[in-house]
C-alpha cells in the first residue's frame, strides 16, 4: 500500500510517517496544505490520501473535491481533530472514504487497511453523530422519481435499519419493503443498499 501525507503540522506529518512506515505501509509524500495534496496526488497516485482538514491556501476538504471530481475512485481518508457537522457531511458527500479523529491514533493503521481493501471507515465519534446527522439534512429526491413512502424508507436504511425493523417503523409488511427497496434501486440505478446509504450520504442538503 502506498499514500501520501497531508497536514499542516509537521510534526503531524511525521509522527504519522513513522508510525505507518513501521506497519510497511509506503509513504509515497507529505505536504502541509490543500494545494500540496492535489499537487502530490496527480504527481505521485497513491492508494490512499490521507489528510488534514482545517490547512492554510486549500482545506482538505477542497482539495478533496477537486481531486475526487477529477478522479471518483480515489480513496481520501481525513484525520482531524474536528467532528464538525458541516465537515462530516461535506467529506461524505464529496464521497471521502473515511473520517477520524486524530485522538484515536490507534484506529489510524487498521482504517488505512481497511480503505484500501474497499471500505469505508468513520471514527466511532462520527459515526455517533450520523443519525441526527441524516435527520437534519435529508436530500431532496422528489427529483428522482422517489415517492414520500419511498424517501422514508431510504431513510431508514441509511440510519441502519433491516427490512424487518423498517416494516414495523412504517406499519409495511417485509413483502412491501423488499418489494420497495427493489423498485428504489432500479430508480435510482443502484445494486445495493450500501450503495443506496451513501447515495443519500452525497445528496444530503
């Protein structure tokens, strides 16, 4: 695996090196603003960009819409010491793969494994604050076709919930909701309610 560094402290930024490099993990490059990360990025094509948010020039979040826009594969994974809602739901909607607070050291090696195999990783923090996160910002998806019943459920999935709890949540039987979940997924050309979750994650208001 190979990434790159991005933080506005240096110490940071080689703290983080020697601990990753101990778990032979390559680092490919370090920069200390948003601008370094696009510029290391296009240069260097690492596997994860691992990144600060609150950076002088560029935040990370900027740079991370510019570098996803351009490439919606790349795996970004921001380390901070921020739980900012507004950052939270912008990382999630520009489509970052992870979101950690840099306490939780611990998490950072097992997180940048995990992203690299795929998956996304939201600290235990974050992850708290999703829920009200998603009431709170609820996207608009009368433009997709999608009915008041079918926004509820959507809804629901993205919070966490299975068929059987989401039928008692809105009186439907486990027939209907598979029924609907499948009708959603056709809607809105997805194969899956992961897929589904983080549609709504990026098109939250």
């Amino acid at each position: 695996m190979k990434i790159v560094i991005v933080d506005d402290d240096r110490l940071v930024c080689n703290s983080l090196k020697t601990i990753i490099e101990a778990e032979e993990i390559q680092v490919l490059g370090m920069g200390h603003s948003g601008k370094d990360a696009v510029a290391l990025f296009n240069a260097l094509e690492p596997d994860i960009l691992l990144m600060d948010i609150r950076m002088e020039l560029m935040t990370g979040l900027e740079a991370g819409e510019i570098i996803l826009s351009k490439r919606p594969g790349a795996k970004i994974l921001f380390l901070t010491t921020f739980a900012d809602d507004e950052y939270i739901i912008t990382a999630l909607k520009i489509g970052a793969r992870g979101y950690l607070l840099k306490q939780n050291f611990e998490s950072i090696v097992p997180s940048l494994k995990a992203v690299n195999t795929g998956q996304s990783v939201f600290g235990e923090d974050i992850i708290a604050k999703i829920p009200s996160l998603i009431r709170s910002n609820k996207p608009d998806m009368a433009k997709y076709d999608i009915t008041k019943k079918e926004s509820e459920i959507i809804t629901l999935i993205a919070d966490g919930l299975n068929n059987k709890e989401i039928a008692g949540h809105l009186f439907l039987s486990e027939g209907t909701v598979r029924n609907s979940i499948s009708v959603i997924l056709e809607k809105l050309q997805l194969r899956s309610r992961t897929q589904l979750a983080i549609f709504y994650y990026k098109n939250r208001q």
